[in-house]
C-alpha cells in the first residue's frame, strides 16, 4: 500500500513540476516604457467615442464609422499590445536613448526580438505620439508592421492612429494592409 501512494505522489509531483509556466517571473521595474499600460489607460478614455475607420487591404479601400466596445477596441490595438517589449526575455534586449521630448527603445543588433523600435514623443511629461516597428521572418513568411497613435493634447485622448502591415509568404504575392482611424 505504502508503495502505491508513493508512486501517486510521486507522479503528481512530477505532473506539477512539467507543467509550464505560462506567466513567467514578474519584473520588479519595468525596463522600457510600458506601451500595454499606456493603451489600457487610453482606451478607457475612449469607450463612448466613434472611429472613422479606413481600411486598404491591396489597394481596395473600405471607410466606415463605427462604434466600439472596450473588447472591440482592444482587438483594433492588438498590434499595440504586441509591441510592448516588458517581459523577462527582453529585458536587456533593447538600447535606449533620450533626447529633451523623445524616449526611444531600439532593438540590440545581437538580439533576438520582433519589435525592432518604439519611438515615444512627450509633451509636458506626457506621450503625445507612439511609433512602432515589428518585424516577423522565417523561411516561408515576411511580416512588418509600423504603427502610430496620436495624442490630442486638448482633450488628452486618442486622437488617430495608423497601422500598416506588408505580409509575404513564399510563392504568394505580398499582403498590403493599411488601417487609420479618426476618433470622434
């Protein structure tokens, strides 16, 4: 009998010690500006608001004015949350520099990361515009997207943004995808 609980705790213990850990350790400062932040922030301000959306997917462009929900919103920046370089793995990956109004995090030439740069302008202590570039590559697929949002200082929310992506896969023509929107 003893031999058998021995072998269940033994198994258990082994099942808990392989599973993955999803999460990572938590850094205890962040390193970089923190983008997923900003944006949650942000979006929060702009719940009730409509977008003038246009989209250009190949040179066929699409405007509609829609209204979001916060889950909606948060789809449409996914590309946003995805740029934010604040984990564990990243955390000596980057280099950065100021000048007077500008914060930028540019990618170390021996690392290894999608998001090759953030450029984060200021006014007054506050982010005013946000550009990003991520780029995605193996041997079948090509991927770049460069982002922007823009600030209004006068009502200190989101005033437009602008995504634009290039995907290519192998044998495949390119994939051309440009996405503004105008908060109103």
């Amino acid at each position: 009998m003893k031999i058998k609980n021995y072998f269940a705790v033994l198994l258990f213990g082994m099942a808990i010690a392989c599973s993955p850990n999803t999460e990572g350790p938590a850094l205890e400062k962040l390193p970089y500006f923190d983008l997923k932040s900003f944006i949650n922030l942000e979006l929060s301000k702009i719940e009730a608001d409509s977008v003038l959306k246009t989209s250009v997917i190949n040179g066929e462009e699409q405007v509609v004015d829609l209204l979001y929900t916060s889950e909606d919103w948060k789809e449409e920046f996914a590309a946003f949350y995805e740029a934010d370089i604040n984990v564990p793995s990243l955390a000596t990956a980057y280099s950065t520099r100021t000048t007077p109004d500008q914060l930028i995090h540019e990618l170390l030439p021996e690392a290894k990361g999608k998001v090759k740069e953030i450029t984060v302008r200021y006014v007054q202590n506050y982010p005013v515009w946000i550009t990003f570039r991520i780029k995605d590559e193996n041997v079948f697929y090509t991927s770049t997207t460069l982002g922007e949002l823009y600030m209004n200082q006068a009502t200190g929310k989101i005033d437009h943004y602008k995504l634009e992506t290039t995907q290519k896969v192998l044998f495949l023509s390119p994939t051309h995808i440009k996405i503004s929107g105008f908060i109103h």
